[in-house]
C-alpha cells in the first residue's frame, strides 16, 4: 500500500480514465444499523473511510452499524479503517475483494481477490489490536516488492496453470494477469496444510463484497486483460463491507480494554520458542514498534524504484506543481 500504490494503481488508472477523480458517491438503501452505497467508481480512499465513519455513528446510537459497498477502487490499507472505529471505542471489521488472484483449494484459476479479512479492537496498551492480512499466502503487493528488488519468491505461494510452483517475482505478475498463475490460500495449495481453511475465508470475503451490494467478483474485477492477444484496461469495481460494534452496548469501555490488554499480555508473555528469537508479537504490535522507530529515526526509507516513480510523477506535473516539488527529499 502507500506510495508503492500511487503511480500504478491510482495515477496510472486516472490518466487512462478507469477511476474516477470525482465522483457521487450514493446511498442506495438504509436502516438505522445498514447501508448500501454505490462508489462511482471514484477513489476508494475517499469512499472508504466516509462508509466506515457511517457504520461508527450507526453503532454509536444502535449498537452495531454495517455498510456494504459496491463500485468503488482500490482502498488502501485495510487497517486503516478498523483503527477507525478502535479510536471510537468500537470493535471494527471491514474486508474488500480484488483483482482474482487466489485459485480455489485444488484449483488452479485465479478466481478471488486476496480479500483481506480484517479486526480492529481497542485495548488497555499503547497500540490496539490490529489484525490485517490477506487470505493468500502472499499477495500481490509483496511479489511487487520481490520483483523491485529483483528476489526470488518463496516457495509454495504460487502455483501455474500445470501445478508447479512459481518463484520468479517479474514472471509471476506477467502470468497472473494472463490467468496462468495463481495465488495460493493460507495454508497453501492442497489440503496437507490446511489450505481450505484460507479457500474459505477467501471466498467469505468474496461473498460479503458482492452478494449484498450487487457489486462484480471474480474475472469482472481485473483491469488489466488480455482479448485476441492484446492487453487491455478496464475499471476495477471493487465491493468491501465495514462493520463497527460499539463495545459499550455489552460491556463497560474500561473493562473491554482491560480484559483485551490482558489477553495480549498473557499470549507474549507465554513460553517462547528457544529457535525463534525469544520474543512473540501480537497483532498490530511489530507496525505499531515500526512506526515509533521511524518517527524517532528521520521517517520511512524509500526504495530506490519508488524514489524514481515519484519523480516521475513529479515531472509530469504542471509547471506551477513541478516549481513545489522541485526536490523530493530523496533528492540531492
């Protein structure tokens, strides 16, 4: 996410008129705890946090609020909208579906998104409870990472249209929009780990993001296609759902937090693993650790083909922007 999304998935698709820069975005049908909105197509950025901020002020006055939405974008870090509703003293839950990418366990089509599934829950500590991941082994973001960097991908989160593993970064994307790789499940292909347990979350996921909203899954969902040999663009219309609970309809605020930072503790505080470094992590506490480092340490560091996508950017501004943004702070 962040600016490794901003050149591709959001500049790119605005300069070729497959998102929209402004948009309407609409309520199609409402009750006092749901609703249904249409995005427009417009920045899921915007949508996204709009949609969640009417699921808190839903569950604030009745308890529980969920919006389902449909023809939106891409929406950033899922997590940002579970922190959302933490802040306000809510439980928040929120999911969206993607580009297919993930193949069904024993499959070998990408035929859902990495549809992150994802909780925010407030606690007595420095930093919330925060868990978001995808419902792949990996998703398409770090093999990005792995191809910038020119890595191998580990083995056993991609399989071709033959069943053998994929490890090249730059050849997987390249198969993956000609549909002839996919992503594996958590728990990975087959059965021996499990996988079916991520097929299903997978497809939870899809489910939520289509069926309630009447909103596009599978194959309609990729913007980049090949017909009659040529690739093509086309909007993405995504679906997500958000869901805030407020924690004071079943208990006290102080006392839900408590019993939360409790738990937590009491899971790092288990035995360690002698072989594992003799620390364990909950979720959200390594991103919470990472940003208190960078914000005490000159900020995040910047890849060296993101520096050159944003000077690109850069250049391609008007005059009076290019004058602004003269010198990006990578630059000497």
């Amino acid at each position: 996410h962040g600016i490794g999304r901003l050149k591709p998935i959001y500049c790119d698709r605005l300069d070729i008129g497959i998102l929209n820069a402004q948009s309407h975005m609409s309520i199609l049908k409402q009750t006092p705890t749901t609703a249904v909105v249409d995005g427009g197509l417009g920045l899921g950025l915007a949508i996204g946090p709009k949609c969640m901020q009417l699921a808190i002020d839903k569950a604030k006055k009745h308890g529980i609020g969920m919006v389902a939405v449909r023809n939106s974008t891409h929406y950033g870090f899922a997590g940002y909208y579970a922190l959302m509703a933490e802040k306000e003293g809510c439980i928040g839950i929120t999911g969206t579906n993607a580009r297919p990418s993930i193949a069904p366990t024993y499959g070998v089509e990408p035929m859902m998104g990495t549809n992150p599934l994802v909780f925010g829950m407030p606690t007595d500590e420095s930093f919330p409870f925060v868990l978001d991941c995808a419902t792949s082994v990996n998703q398409r973001g770090k093999i990005e990472k792995y191809a910038r960097e020119s890595l191998p991908m580990p083995p056993g989160a991609v399989i071709c249209a033959s069943g053998e593993e994929l490890t090249d970064a730059n050849q997987i994307l390249d198969e993956l929009v000609a549909r002839r790789a996919a992503l594996t499940p958590l728990g990975g292909a087959g059965h021996e780990m499990a996988g079916y347990k991520g097929y299903g979350y997978a497809a939870t996921v899809e489910i939520l993001c289509a069926a309630l909203q009447g909103n596009k899954w599978g194959e309609e969902l990729s913007d980049a296609y090949i017909e009659d040999g040529v690739k093509k663009r086309r909007p993405s219309s995504l679906g997500h759902f958000f869901i805030a609970i407020n924690v004071e309809s079943f208990t006290s605020l102080d006392e839900f937090q408590r019993t939360c930072g409790q738990i937590l503790r009491d899971l790092r505080g288990s035995e360690k693993d002698p072989n594992a470094g003799g620390r364990i992590y909950t979720a959200g506490e390594p991103e919470h650790l990472a940003w208190v480092h960078r914000s005490n340490t000159g900020g995040t560091p910047v890849p060296k083909k993101l520096q050159e996508d944003m000077a690109q950017l850069r250049d391609n501004f008007p005059a009076k922007l290019q004058e602004k943004y003269r010198r990006l702070p990578f630059e000497k």
